[in-house]
C-alpha cells in the first residue's frame, strides 16, 4: 500500500460560511497516482467541520441557519465568559458535523454520489485554516 499527504490551505472570509473543496481534493487524489484506496480529508481546528453535501447555495445558507437554530451561541456558556472569546457554539457545530471523511478512491476518481460534493465549513471566521488529505491505497 502506498500513501500520499499533501494539504489544502485556505483563508475564510465570513463568520461563518462554506467552502467547496471537491476539486483540491480530487486534484490530489489525481496527484497521488492511487488508482484504489481510501483518501482521509480531516481539519485540525475545533471550530470548523468537513462533510458532504449537495452543490447548492441555498441549501448552504439553509445548513447554517438550521445549525444556528439548532445551537445558538448562548452567553451563559462557560466557554463564553473565558479568555477565549464568544464561539462556544463554533466549536458545538464542529462537534456535531464533523472534523474529518474518508471516502473511496476507485479507477484514480474520488468516489462521490451524483451531487455530493466535499465541503469545508467555517463556523468562527474568518480565520487561516489548515485541511490535511491522505490518499492511501494501491
């Protein structure tokens, strides 16, 4: 089995917001010559998730909202009251979502469904963020 890192740098613009990262992704799977394996896509960072979602704007804005709802940023979260500033519900949304996916590599493609595609969301922006992506396989 061989194994192929490389990393997707990014800098974020909004509070919170989604970032497509389906071609990085798919550009490194392509660069690591692994025709099949797995690839790993994981964030280091407690306010920020990796999932898969359908390629639509609304329902971009339509999963912040509903996290919003779901998990608002509440002033009597100890978190809140500390040297770390007002993102409890940040690092809630990360927790919920997710940090990391590890999806199929068959033929040299990532394998998505028909419209799923690789996101990176950003729940405390904007910030420089770091995603990792290990393509392991033969």
């Amino acid at each position: 089995m061989r194994v192929f890192t490389a990393n997707i740098r990014l800098t974020t613009t909004k509070k919170t917001e989604e970032v497509k990262i389906t071609d990085q992704v798919e550009a490194i799977v392509a660069e690591s010559r692994i025709k099949e394996g797995f690839v790993l896509v994981s964030t280091g960072h407690t306010t920020a998730a990796i999932h898969l979602n359908n390629e639509d704007r609304d329902l971009e804005d339509d999963f912040h909202l509903f996290l919003n709802e779901l998990i608002p940023n509440k002033a009597e979260y100890k978190h809140n009251r500390g040297e770390y500033g007002r993102n409890a519900d940040a690092h809630f949304k990360s927790l919920l979502v997710g940090t990391s996916l590890t999806l199929p590599v068959t033929k040299g493609r990532l394998g998505l469904g028909q419209w799923q595609a690789l996101y990176f969301s950003e729940f405390d922006g904007p910030r420089n963020r770091l995603i990792s992506v290990k393509v392991m396989g033969i």
